[in-house]
C-alpha cells in the first residue's frame, strides 16, 4: 500500500451506546452509516465501496441505497474491521472503487435481530466444535485461560498486576462521557469481583453492549474537502493464526499479532519511538499485555510492568485504550471498529480524553481467540 495515499474523511458511532433495545443489529448498523455519511458530507450515491461483518454487505448496500462497485464481507472476527480499511485502501490505489463505506452494528447486549451475517464457522463442523468444546469450555472467558495462564507462569505474572490493566483502563473511562463505566477501581475492587474462570475476575472481562461505529475512506488527493481533518493511512497489516486456541504456536505470543503489526510497521516506515497513541483490542485484561509485546513495544514479559509504571496512563509516555477500553467503554462483541473510532478521535484531536500533540495513532485488533489480528497505522500529517 501507498503510504498516505488513502485517508479516513468520515468516522462516526451510533447515536446511543449501551443498552439500545429498539433498534435492530441492522438498524445499528444503519445509524452508524447514516451518522458517518452526515459526518463526511455525504449521501448514498457518492459512495462506490461497502465492507461489513455481522452482517450482509448486500442487505446494507440495498437498505442505504449504494451501489457498489466493490464489496468486503471479509468476517475474521472483532478485527475485521481493521482488514477491511486495509482491505478499502488497497482497492481505492487499485481504482476499484474511489469512496469506501465500513460498517459495524451489533446487538450484543439486547440481542435484537442478531443474526444475517455471512461468518461460514461451521457450526457443529467446525474445528472448534469438534476438537475443543466437548471438553467443556464454555465461550471466550474460558477458552481465553489457556495462553494466558502459561503467559503468567512463563513470566511470573501476578494477579495484582493482571488487575493494574482494568484499574488504568477505568481512569482513561472517566474522562469520556460515553464510556459505560466511569467510576474509579482499585486493583482490590478487580480481585473481589466475581470469578469468572481463573484467573480472570468479571472487572478484567470485556462489556457486553449495543452499538456500532462505522468510517468512510477515500483517496488522500480528495481529503481536504471534507468537513473535518482528515486522517491518513501510513500503514496495515493482517494474518490469521489458528481458529482454535489450544493449537496456537506458542502461548505466550500471538503469530498473528506478530505478523500483522511487523507489516504495518514496514509499510509505515517508522519506529516505535514515533508512535504517539495505542489502541489495544481488549476483550480480556490480558491481551494489552501480547498486544504490546508481539507489537514490539516491549520485551516478552515486560509489559505487565510497563503498565504498572503507569507508562500507558494519563500522562504517560504511550497512552493506550484512552477511549476506556473493551474493559470500560464499550463492547458490542466485535470491538475492532470502536478501537478505530477512538484512533481517528485523537488524530483529528477531539477525543474527550485527548493526547496533546499526537500525530501517530495505532489501532491493532484480535479476531477470535488469537485466530486473527488486523493492524492500522494513522496520522493526521499528510
């Protein structure tokens, strides 16, 4: 990809977030669309490109009133999203299309019409299905145990600072108005919460939400035409590991995390000392630990401490999830597209919990149980 030939003209997330009982996941997606399409200054007919998960491409293209001469149903779980800015910006520099629509809806709490996807798992086929849940794990907070657990043996990683990930995370949350918990937590408060599968507490275990966000991309040489500051794409990267999580590489890092952010980073051409903002997918307090090490951040190990110094806090020297996180902002179940909202916030510098000054934004996403990753590399320098 063309380093910042490709920019973010419109981002925005549904008109309520939380609990949204009368709206439909279609219709989530809908007000997404509709919000960001008025946030570009832009109606259905200049847009030419439409990429979704969850959902059909084909029932939104129809229901919007867009005609596309490209399409993404690309569905590799709550980092699609991720994929599909990639995804967009390859086809905008191929000229497949020129305006590129991507959206996320989702009724995960209300669970209103959920459903009309196109994720082909499998069902009881599914590798999955067959080869792990028979043995009695029940979803993502048990299945999730299994790299962290050798994580935190390997590392010597304690509870307490496992907890520290969910504590920081909760302060960036007070400072933003739409974030879903707000109220300050000690490490204390995350250990006397319920248990929910060793070792992790419901404080270190992601929302369960309504919502949905939804961005518009175009060609760099149109940005400046737009309403608001635009945010260029420097760099992205994608992979996929294993769908299931017991037949990872290694445990205590994610190939997929490896992989797509090393291909950002080339494509961007920068160093980690340039980068101003962080945003870790987090559907679990443990995964800003991979996330920063497989990202190269920090040394296998180290990123536990890194978070206790308190270096990705306010006022710290790599601010990360300041949007409050999986942990305490939202998550609707794919929270990719909510991490993305919050990097293009800050590069435009409107985020309630601004960074002064930043000019690199990174969005890195999980799909899965480390079965996929997708990474953003963004600024606001053209």
């Amino acid at each position: 990809m063309k380093p910042k030939s490709v920019a973010i003209v419109g981002a925005a997330e549904t008109t309520e977030l939380g609990k949204i009982p009368n709206l439909s996941q279609t219709q989530l997606h809908c007000d997404a669309a509709l919000n960001t399409m008025k946030d570009a200054g832009l109606g259905p007919g200049d847009i030419d490109g439409i990429a979704t998960a969850g959902e059909s491409p084909t029932n939104l293209a129809m229901l919007l009133g867009i005609t596309p001469t490209w399409v993404d149903g690309t569905s590799v779980g709550g980092c699609s999203f991720m994929l599909h800015v990639r995804h967009a910006a390859a086809a905008i520099n191929e000229g497949l299309c020129n305006t590129v629509l991507i959206t996320h809806g989702e009724s995960g709490k209300s669970r209103v019409g959920r459903g009309g996807g196109m994720r082909g798992g499998g069902g009881g086929s599914s590798l999955p299905a067959q080869f792990e849940m028979p043995y009695g794990p029940a979803g993502p907070p048990t299945l999730f145990t299994i790299p962290v657990l050798r994580y935190m043996k390997t590392y010597g990683i304690t509870e307490q600072q496992l907890a520290m990930v969910s504590v920081i995370q909760r302060e960036w949350a007070a400072k933003n108005p739409r974030a879903s918990y707000r109220d300050p937590i000690t490490v204390d408060d995350v250990l006397g919460s319920n248990m929910i599968a060793y070792p992790f507490r419901k404080l270190m275990c992601c929302l369960v939400t309504d919502g949905g966000g939804a961005l518009i991309l175009t060609r760099a040489d149109r940005a400046k035409d737009f309403p608001h500051k635009p945010v260029y794409i420097m760099g992205t990267g994608e992979s996929v590991e294993t769908p299931m999580v017991s037949q990872m590489e290694d445990f205590t890092s994610s190939k997929a995390f490896r992989v797509s952010g090393k291909k950002a980073f080339d494509e961007a051409g920068i160093s980690h000392g340039d980068v101003d903002h962080l945003m870790i997918y987090d559907a679990f307090a443990h995964l800003p630990l991979y996330g920063l090490e497989d990202l190269g951040f920090c040394k296998p190990g180290e990123a536990a401490g890194f978070i206790g110094d308190r270096n990705t806090a306010i006022g710290g020297k790599l601010p990360l999830n300041t949007n409050g996180g999986g942990l305490s902002y939202m998550h609707s179940g794919m929270y990719g597209m909510y991490a993305l909202q919050e990097s293009v916030r800050q590069m435009r510098g409107i985020a309630p919990a601004q960074v002064p000054d930043a000019k690199i934004s990174i969005a890195h996403g999980v799909g899965g149980m480390f079965a996929a990753s997708g990474t953003v590399i963004m600024t606001n320098e053209a």
